[in-house]
C-alpha cells in the first residue's frame, strides 16, 4: 500500500445516525486501503476519484455517488484532484491493511 500526494479527513457533522466527513486529495494520492463494518455513501463534489477493489475499479465523478459496501477492501484514488462528503452510519468501524 504505496501513498503519494497529500489526502486530508476533516469531520463536518455527528448527527443521532450518522456522521459526515470531508475528504480532499490531490491527483494520484491513494487514500490508505481499507474496509469497513457498514456500508456508507462517497458524494464527489469536486474532481474526480476512482474507488479501487480487488477485483474491479469505479470512477466517480463531480455531482455523482457511490454507496460502499460493508467488508470489502477498497482504496479512494484521486485522479485528478478531488474533494467529497463521506456519510457513514456513527457505529461504523474501519479496519486499515497492513
């Protein structure tokens, strides 16, 4: 798991459910892989990023949406710069590759 540019998490709102956090990347920044406990919803709001799994990639871009689902490794590429709102239930945990 190889990390490149600058990636920057910043929470935003903790609601009763769900938490949201900002997240911003410069091109090629490969966020740390991961996988999570409970499915979530990546909202791009600017740029572009690609969503990688094991065994196939996801381009989402600017106004689009991806729901991410529980329990699969995956890693966020941003290609080019982009910055998104992730919502995540609050009980959700995340357990990072090694």
């Amino acid at each position: 798991m190889e990390q490149s540019g600058q990636y920057k998490v910043t929470p935003l709102q903790k609601g009763s459910l769900f938490v949201t956090k900002r997240m911003e990347a410069t091109s090629g920044t490969s966020m740390p892989r991961h996988k999570s406990s409970i499915e979530s919803v990546l909202v791009v709001t600017d740029g572009q990023c690609l969503i990688r799994f094991d065994d196939e990639d996801h381009a989402v871009a600017q106004g689009e949406s991806f729901v991410v689902p529980a329990q699969l490794w995956h890693q966020v590429v941003a290609d080019p710069d982009f910055k998104a709102v992730h919502i995540m239930p609050k009980e959700i945990r995340f357990e990072f590759s090694k």
